[in-house]
C-alpha cells in the first residue's frame, strides 16, 4: 500500500467514523469507540483498506468498519495498522480532524472531539465522551441543563430541620459558649478574685468521717447475706414467704445503717453523699437479685425456663447461684440482676486512662463552678418563699445557668465516664445508660431517657408488678414517681442531715408536666413545644429552685455549727 492510498485511507476512515456528524447524535458511544480503536493501532488493515476504498461516507461506512473490525482478529494484524496511519502526513491528518470537529460543532456536539499532541508515532489520539446528552461537555455546564429537579424544604422548615445536620450550628454554638463564659470568669476573678474554699466540702471535720469509711467497708455483709438466702433455700424446703421476709430484713439494714452513721456523726455533706449513694445502690441491686431469682423459680416451677440473651453466656438456675455471680453483679454498672451479662472480650488501658482523665477535669469543672458563682449567689440571697418575689426570681434566673452547667457536668462524669470505665473493667457489653434525652418531646420521655439503669429498674420491679397486681397505667405511673421521689429525698436529705422534703415535692411536681407536655405534644404536632417546656421547667426553674432551697438551709446550719465551734 503506497502514501496515496494510505493518506486516501485515512480521509476515508475519519469520514466513515464521523459520518458527516449524524451518527454522533444516536451512536455516539459505538462511532466513537471504533474510531479510537483503528486511530490507537488496535484495528486490522485488511478492514480498514476495505472501508478506505469503498469511498463511501454516512452511517453505512461506520457500520461496515465495526461489523469488519469485530469479525477480525485484531492482534495478528495491528503492526500493519499503525504502519498504514503513520504513513500519512501529520498535518493531513491534523487538518482533517480540525475539520470534522467544525463540522461536529454545527450539530452541537464541538465538545465530543478532542484531539490530543500529536505523540512521537504520530497517531493522534481522540479521548472517548460519556454517553449523555451533553457528555463532551467536562468542564462546563450548558445554560440548558435544569437546576430545579425535586420539590425539597428549606433547611431550617419545620418540617425539615431535625433530618438535617446541625453540626455547623453546633460548633458554632461551642465557640460562643467557650468566649462567652471565657469572659465572664476572667470577669468575674477581676472583680471577686478566686473565692474557692474547700471547707464545705472537705475540712478539719472530714477526718472525723473515718466511721463513715468504716462503714462502707462493711457494706459487702449485705450481699453476702443475701447470697446466703439463696444457699438456704436451695438446699432447704423454706417458703417463699420466708425468703421475702429475709430479704426485707437484709436489704432495710442495709439502708437503715449507713443512714444512722450519717446522722450520728454529722458528717460532711460530700462524704455523706457518697456513703448513701452507694447504699442506696446497694438496696436496688439487691431487691433485684431477690426478685430476679424468685421469678427464676417460679417459672422452673411452671416448666419454662427464663430468657438468656444470645450474646451471653449459658448459665442456667441454680449455677448462679455463687460468690463469683454475686460480686460481678454488685460492681456491674447496672441495676438490674440477670443470670448472665453481654461481655466484651478486652479491656482497653489506654481508653479508660483517658476516660479517668476527662473525669478529673470535668470533675474540677464542677467544683469550680459551685464555689465560684453558685455559693457566693445562695450566700447573698434570701429565703425564696421568705423574701421579696421579685427577688427570689432574680437569683433563681441568676442561678439557672451555673446550675446547668453543673448538672450537665455530674451527667458526662457519671452517666457517660464514670459508668464506661467501670463497664470496661468489668468487660459489661450492654452500655446503653442513656439516650438522646436532650431531644425529650414531653417531661416522659425524658424520664424514660436520661437514666436507663433507673429506668430498667423501675420498669421492672415497681411498674409492671403494679399493672399485675390490678392498678391502672396512671396509678402504677404515680407509684414509680413516687418511690423515686423518696430515693431522690433520701439521696440528698440524709447527707444534708435535714428531710425537708423538697426533693420529693420537686419530683412529684413532675406528674402534672408528665400530663400537660403530652397533652402540648398531641395537640400542636409538634415535638419541639414539649421538648421546649421540658428544659424551661426542668433546668431553668426547677433545679434552681429546689437548690435555693436546699441550699439556704444546709449553708446556715454549716456557719450555724462553724460559729459554735469556734466559741
């Protein structure tokens, strides 16, 4: 094959591949591909000599090229090919596609052509377009392509705005926060300086708590005597009347005695709170275990067996019945008794280093903010139901923020950090103490939200025993925040050495917003004015208010016993 025929070729070829820039608006792809397979040596000479000289241009030619090229075998024959095409003259060549992209560019398609450097072979390659209707067009977005393809809400409707994230917002929100309380505390040691004093909460009259230490050392005689209940009434015939009985005996020693120790030696308010918390612990875990195992029998009795979750381990009545069982589930961090737990399979050293490290900090956090802002406020106020209104308002709006922060500190340190690492050592695979309860639609759901092992707890053993022995939801409700509200008066009174009540009339208070915060939610459809009553009566009066009340009284009995000290 001589220049004349090969240059007559390679017209032929660009032309039978363009098809006079018709066949690039239906077969745009095909046309396309060949063309890049002949100019990239990938073809046979044999077909392209055939649709060279045919002279024929249109969709025929390209029809005949791909048909030919498909049917040959395309290695044994692409040297001859690349000889062929690198015989013709580079600007012959260069011209012809320059040509056929103007012609392309009429119909539309100027873009679907690109022609690259000429390479050192002196094939010139021409890169491949998507298959759409504007595919040559990579960089640039023609006037005609839509902008509008759906029907979609603003961000920030109401019908949108909790699918969307806020984590732009909620940064933004962190870094006001950090500047804005940043000066207030720079203000507020400019002004006062730094007013920490550690007295109220440890002082000379701390190491006189030593019975209090000695106290909850013994503590352990408890679950000891409980698991001894269980001995006894596995080996001897002894009703369950009488193992109730027993435990009842067990389990009010055990909260009648760190209660007394408290009382008689008077005790710091921080070292009392501990000693009773744990207690109070104590008391739950352990009329779990007797409940738990009571039910355990009677449906072994019945012939049935208790559940046992997939992820742990088979263990069946009476193997739990052990020291072993009975102190993992005095440490676990849960209330409620089971035969068997979830379990991770290790202990990470490096996490619960850090989690003990965030735990110092926030804890600090909290006793600088008490002694800084909440301390000097309560010392420069009066009674709330004694005083001016107006006045009682003022500190109550002035405490609100302080005691906010506080509250949410004591929740990331307990809830979230303190009860991780204790679930860590101890390999607890179930560590869902909390959920979303920030987002609480109605005071309900908060409760049922923001402390999941009370809430498991409750649930449990005092709220569907009462639905069983007959009482409506509303009186089985109205029990459990009842008992809640003793726990609440105990936790805080005992360690105050006062029972005023407060706490008590402060959670009952809450059955009344249990029912107007669903009756606001059903009647707006609309989960943020509950969510909005819950954090204004919760946190912005409520805390405050029973604060100040607590508060007022334990603060001048201290400078009440401080003064009869010193004379």
């Amino acid at each position: 094959m001589d220049s004349t025929e090969a240059s007559s070729g390679n017209a032929d070829v660009v032309k039978a591949v363009g098809g006079g820039g018709t066949s690039f608006h239906g077969d745009g792809v095909a046309a396309t591909t060949t063309q890049q397979r002949i100019l990239d040596g990938g073809g046979n000479s044999q077909a392209s000599g055939a649709s060279c000289s045919t002279g024929k241009k249109g969709e025929s030619d390209s029809a005949q090229v791909s048909e030919i090229i498909s049917a040959e075998d395309l290695d044994s024959t692409s040297e001859e090919v690349e000889s062929t095409i690198s015989s013709s003259s580079n600007s012959g060549l260069h011209r012809r596609s320059r040509k056929l992209a103007t012609m392309m560019s009429v119909d539309g398609n100027s873009s679907l052509l690109s022609a690259a450097a000429p390479e050192s072979d002196g094939v010139q390659k021409v890169s491949e377009p998507k298959a759409t209707a504007h595919s040559g067009m990579k960089h640039t977005q023609p006037a005609s392509t839509p902008s509008h393809f759906q029907i979609r809400e603003s961000p920030l409707s109401s019908d949108a705005i909790f699918n969307q994230s806020h984590a732009g917002l909620f940064n933004l929100c962190l870094v006001i926060l950090i500047a804005v309380n940043s000066r207030l505390i720079i203000e507020n040691l400019m002004k006062y300086g730094l007013l920490i004093q550690t007295g109220f909460w440890f002082s000379s009259r701390s190491l006189k708590d030593w019975p209090l230490l000695m106290c909850g050392l013994t503590l352990p005689v408890f679950p000891i005597s409980a698991l001894l209940v269980e001995k006894l009434k596995l080996y001897t015939p002894i009703s369950e009347k009488f193992v109730a009985t027993l435990y009842l005996i067990i389990t009010t020693a055990g909260i009648l005695y760190p209660g007394y120790v408290i009382h008689r030696v008077q005790s710091a308010v921080l070292s009392g709170l501990i000693l009773i918390l744990i207690a109070v612990t104590g008391w739950m875990k352990l009329v779990s275990y007797a409940h738990t195992n009571a039910d355990v029998r009677a449906l072994i009795k019945a012939g049935m067996k208790p559940a046992t979750p997939e992820t742990a381990a088979k263990v069946e009545y009476p193997e739990n019945i052990n020291f072993r069982n009975m102190a993992y589930f005095m440490m676990a961090p849960t209330l409620c008794y089971q035969l068997s737990y979830p379990k991770s399979n290790t202990v990470r050293k490096g996490w619960v280093l850090r989690q003990i490290g965030k735990l110092l900090v926030f804890v600090g956090l909290m006793g600088f903010i008490t002694e800084q802002y909440i301390n000097p406020t309560i010392k420069n106020s009066q009674h709330p139901l004694k005083g001016n209104p107006l006045y009682a308002l003022e500190r109550v709006l002035k405490l609100s923020i302080p005691t906010l922060y506080v509250w949410l500190c004591f929740f990331y340190c307990f809830f979230h950090l303190w009860l991780n690492i204790v679930a860590e050592l101890m390999c607890f695979g179930d560590r869902e103490f909390y959920k979303d309860w920030w987002n609480a639609k109605t005071v309900e759901e908060y409760w049922r939200m923001w402390n999941m092992p009370v809430h498991k707890w409750m649930v449990r053993h005092i709220y569907f025993p009462c639905l069983r022995a007959g009482l409506s939801k509303r009186a089985a409700v109205l029990v459990v925040f009842a008992i809640s509200g003793i726990f609440h008066e105990v936790c805080i009174g005992v360690p105050c050495h006062m029972l005023r009540c407060w706490a008590f009339l402060g959670i009952m208070l809450q059955v009344p917003l249990v029912f107007l915060t669903n009756y606001l939610h059903k009647r707006f459809h609309n989960s943020m004015v509950g969510n909005m009553v819950f954090w204004f009566f919760f946190c912005i009066v409520g805390q405050p208010m029973c604060l100040l009340l607590y508060y007022h009284d334990v603060v001048n009995d201290f400078q009440t016993m401080s003064s009869s000290e010193k004379h």
